[in-house]
C-alpha cells in the first residue's frame, strides 16, 4: 500500500480569500438595497470564518492522508483540535481533474452501517498539498498504473 499525507494547503487557502474578497467588492459595488447588503455581507463573513477555522484545525474533519492498494483505499480523517483520527475504506478514486496544477478525485465511501449508507468524498489537491515525492508518485500512477478498466 501507498500512503499519501495531505497537507494544508496555502494556495488553497489564497484562493478562497480572494474569491471572499471579490464577492464582497462585488456586493459593495452593486445596487442592493441595506438590509439584504447587510445580511449578504455578514453570510460572507460566516462562509470566510468556517474555512479559517477548518484551515487552522479548529473545526470539522479534514482528510490527513490517502492510503492505496490494489484493489480498494482508504482515507484517514483527523477531526477538529483533538486530534482524533478515524480511517474510512473507499473504493479506488476516479479523477475528475488532472492538471499540473490541480487534481481532483472523487472517492466512493463504503458504507458504515445499514442506517449511515456510503457517499462521495471530493478531494482537490493543490500543489502544496503533497509533498514533492508523493505527487511525482501520485501522478505517475494515476497516469500510467491506474486501472484502465474503472469508469
């Protein structure tokens, strides 16, 4: 098995500040009247905070690493400020996205039980979310060993 450790990523991050920092302009900029401007803005706000937060650790679950096989992988997940980890099976991931710059692959989670049934995990990996052996490996094989025969 192979065994990816995902790091935070700066660009990422550099991303949705900007992309917060244009909508706000946006919203400054146009014809809205106060009170929908007001709770515009503080939405933003909001959906600015929780991706600090989750940047730095401090809320929700992100994905610590990806281990593959053959056949199956799986994600291990490290939740909040405890540091709790909790590992999940998936079956191989499909690419969405394949570019020098960014890679996106959809996973589909096994189910846990009959009562909490499986779903699909995104994961984007920006450039510096990999270390620089771990991409070159995760880019050799998802180009020349992945399965050709997965949808």
């Amino acid at each position: 098995m192979t065994t990816l450790i995902i790091r935070r990523s700066r660009i990422e991050l550099g991303f949705v500040c900007f992309s917060h920092s244009c909508a706000l302009a946006a919203l400054v900029y146009s014809a809205v009247a106060g009170d929908l401007l007001f709770f515009l803005v503080i939405a933003i706000g909001f959906s600015q905070l929780r991706h600090w937060l989750k940047y730095w650790g401090r809320t929700g679950e992100r994905v610590h690493s990806l281990c593959w096989g053959q056949q199956h992988c799986s994600l291990v997940y490290v939740s909040g400020a405890r540091c709790r980890h909790r590992e999940r099976t998936a079956s191989l991931p499909r690419v969405r996205y394949f570019s020098e710059f960014l890679i996106i692959l959809s996973l589909d989670l096994e189910p846990i039980s009959a009562q909490q049934p499986g779903s699909v995990v995104t994961l984007a990996l920006w450039p510096d979310s990999l270390n620089q052996a771990d991409d070159r490996c995760l880019r050799r094989y998802l180009r020349f060993d992945y399965p050709q025969i997965i949808p």
